[in-house]
C-alpha cells in the first residue's frame, strides 16, 4: 500500500516546504519510489525544483478541476533531476480558482487522482489554509499527516491551527459514517530551521511548549538553521549534496523520514 503523507502548518514561514520537498528527496535516496505533489497555489515547491508539467495546464489542478481524475497522478508526474527515483507534480496560480470548488465529492479528487499509482511515497506540500477544497483534498488522500514548524509563537500557532483542522475533519468525516481507522491520523511534528547556534528564548520556551502538549509527537532531531538551505534552494538544488552543512542537514531529514515512514528501507541505496 501507498503511504501517503501531507506536510500542514496554517501559518507561513513554517519550513513547510522545505519539510515535504527534503523528506520526498531522502525517501528517494534511500531508495523508495517517490512521488512530490506541490498543492500549494503559491508554488514554492514548483519553484524550487524549477520543473513544468508535461504538458500545458497538466498541473495539479487538473486533478482537481476534474470530477474523476482516476489514476491521473501517474500520468501527471514528471521526473526529477535530484534523483531518478522521484517524481513531482508541480503546482501554478491558477489552482487557487479550485478554492472556489463546491461540486459534491470534490474534496475526493486528488484520492481518486492516486488510486493504484506505482508509488512506495507520496508527499503533499499543502497551502497554509484554514480547510478548504485544497486542504480537504489533501487531508481526503492522506494516510498520515506531518505538520511543519519553527520554534516560535508563529509556529505554535501553526501546530494548534492544522491539529483543531485535522480533529474536526475525523470527526466530520466518522459522523459521515466512514470508519476511523482508515482516515488521515497525525504523525508527528518537524521543527525546522531551528537556531541552535544561539538558542533564543522564544525558542526555548516554544519547545517546552511543544514538549508539554505534543510530546507524544514531537519527532526528533530538531533541524537546524543552515544558510545553505536557503541557498541551495534558490539555485535549484538539493542542499544534501553540498558539504558539510547541506550534508548533515539532509541526513538530519533521512532520521526523520526514517521515523515517519513505514517501509523505510534498511540499508540506504543511495
């Protein structure tokens, strides 16, 4: 079976996505068959990874302007050139027009768009929204849920807003009758771009937050503040091949994508 996992915060500058594009490119490198799904009008994962659809207007929103995309994530994906092993389907402005969807089923979509695809992972970055038709259909396809967030007030804020989401989506979606155990569940919290040179009082106190209320959730290790992220990138690359500071940090996501992933696999093939 697919595992299906849906990086979340609502609020921004929350190394969203950095979280879904880094923990797609490890599970890849270590050898899974992965699928990135950028959800997210703003596109910065598109932009980050610089790639076009296959063809004109064949992003993701053509999954979700369709009312029955079956098996389409497969035939939308394009390869990457990180590695041959994962795969990518960008997102572009227009998708924001699908936040306007009210069709029945709609929030189904991007599901029916994965049904049967040859993925051993798939990673949604999702927008920041409050729910909506975008977050309802990664939240509808997911098995797991993995919500991004600095150690701040902003990404307190971010964690509380996407756990009130998801609590109230299951209980929607069990009072609709479907059963429990099959819907999207939490599966942990990453901390990125955490300043573990200077650790600020902010920080400190966002963490004990965190450890107090979402212990149970809280994956380790925290991912630390590198420049080389931000300007890896901006040149369009993975940080993982730059060393030492890009290397370590990506194998600082490899721990996580290790704990998050039920197939991970045991001797990394990279």
């Amino acid at each position: 079976m697919t595992q299906i996992l849906a990086a979340y915060s609502e609020t921004g500058g929350a190394t969203k996505t950095t979280t879904a594009v880094s923990l797609a490119a490890e599970a890849a490198r270590a050898g899974l068959k992965t699928l990135l799904i950028d959800l997210d009008p703003r596109g910065a994962a598109t932009k980050w990874l610089g790639l076009e659809p296959v063809d004109a207007g064949l992003h993701v929103g053509a999954i979700l302007a369709d009312e029955e995309p079956l098996g389409w994530a497969a035939d939308l994906a394009v390869p990457t050139p990180w590695h041959p092993r994962l795969s990518f389907i960008p997102s572009a402005r227009e998708v924001s027009l699908r936040e306007k969807e009210s069709a029945d089923h709609s929030e189904t979509r991007l599901r029916l768009a994965l049904t049967d695809v040859d993925f051993d992972a798939v990673f949604i970055d999702c927008p920041n929204r409050q729910g909506g038709p975008l977050t309802l259909n990664a939240l509808t396809a997911a098995t797991d849920l993995i919500i991004a967030a600095k150690a701040d007030e902003d990404g307190l804020d971010g964690i509380d807003g996407a756990v009130t989401t998801l609590a109230r989506y299951r209980r929607a979606s069990v009072a609709r009758g479907l059963p429990e155990e099959g819907l999207v569940q939490l599966r942990g919290i990453v901390i990125g771009d955490f300043p573990d040179t200077i650790i600020t009082r902010d920080a400190r106190r966002a963490i004990d937050v965190l450890r107090e209320h979402y212990r149970d959730h809280l994956l380790t290790p925290l991912i630390p503040h590198r420049q080389i992220v931000k300007e890896a990138r901006s040149a369009g690359d993975y940080f993982g091949g730059y060393e030492p500071a890009g290397a370590l940090v990506a194998g600082l996501y490899a721990e996580i994508a290790e704990r998050v992933l039920d197939h991970y696999p045991n001797k990394e093939t990279r």
